[in-house]
C-alpha cells in the first residue's frame, strides 16, 4: 500500500500480484494434480504392499505356531509310547488304583509311583492346552481349531486324573471362569468325577 491511499484499496502493486496466479494457476493446477496423483499411486502401492507382508508374517507365524504345537503334540504321545500303562487313565477314563486300599507293600509303592506319573503327565497336559488355548486367543492360528478344541474336549471326557488334575489345580489355569479351561473344555465332561 502506498502513502496517501485509503485503506483497504488494494494499491496498482498489490493488483498485479493478485493476477499474477491468477495467470499460471492453469498449469501449477495441472501440476499439483499430477503430483497428487502420484503421491496417492505412491500411497496405494505402499499399502498394497503392507498388505501382502502382513499376510505372509500372518502365514509364517501361523506355521511356526502350527510347528510348535504339534512339537509338543508329539512330546505328549511319546510320554504314552514309553509308558504303556498309562494309556487306560487317559484314554479309557480308567480309575487309577487307590494305594490305600492295597495291602501289599511292593503293589503299594507300585500303585503310589503309577499315580505320581499320572498326575505329572496329566500337569504335562494341561500346560499343554493352557498353550493351546492362549495361541487360539491370541488368533495366532486360525486353521484347525475346532479340531484342537475337540481335541481337548475328548481328553477331559476320556481321563478321570486329567479333570482331577485341572479341578485340583484350577487357578493356575485361570480359574474356573467361561473363558478358563475349566469352563471352556473341562466343565462338562468332568462334572461327575
């Protein structure tokens, strides 16, 4: 503005600024669309591309997941391999024998042994299906796990230790809750036990 003008009248300096843009708007348009255009190219491919990653980590640690479940998986059969008389107290819903009730010294201390290596194995187990669980709900891995679920169910409605071991101990396995194993898996087919 120049001395002597009113104020608020825009000064002949200030008119040719204003035309100014006015005049290269068509081409600095054209431009900032074009750069628009690729930065929102750039943008799309960017997230194209996370998305692809993000499905092949989703893959890869669904596999690992899968790999070490099954790891323990094997662990667990190999322990009824080894130890044939286990398999009736966890797959037969057998009653072990109560050492009380035994009058022989050695058949005692035999039956006292039996029941030790059952409640460990049945503790093996069910750190096994706290895993199980924590993996389904942390969505870790999605295939098989209304198998895995099944799975688990049929162990507790074959095993009498197995629920006792979990009704025993069920705090350390979060409780008996809808959300814990007590309550999701275990509940029903140990109510009678």
């Amino acid at each position: 503005m120049e001395f002597g003008e009113p104020e608020g009248v825009p000064s002949s300096q200030d008119k040719d600024h204003a035309r100014a843009p006015v005049k290269s708007s068509t081409p600095a348009s054209k431009l900032r669309r074009v750069e628009l255009l690729l930065i929102g190219a750039g943008v799309a491919a960017t997230l194209i591309a996370a998305a692809y990653q993000y499905f092949g980590i989703r893959s890869t640690l669904e596999s690992s997941t899968a790999a070490s479940l099954y790891a323990q998986q094997q662990e667990i059969d190999k322990i009824f391999v080894e130890n044939v008389d286990l398999q009736p107290y966890f797959w037969r819903r057998q009653e072990l024998p109560d050492p009380a009730a035994i009058h022989d010294p050695a058949a005692r201390r035999e039956a006292q042994r039996l029941a030790a290596r059952s409640e460990a194995t049945a503790h093996r187990i069910l750190d096994h299906f706290a895993h199980l669980k924590y993996q389904m709900g942390t969505q870790a891995f999605t295939s098989e796990r209304a198998d895995w679920e099944a799975y688990i169910r049929r162990s507790f409605a074959e095993s009498i230790i197995l629920c006792r071991a979990l009704e025993g101990d069920r705090e350390a396995f979060g409780g008996a809750g809808p959300e814990s194993l007590w309550g999701l898996y275990a509940e029903e087919p140990c109510r009678e036990v």
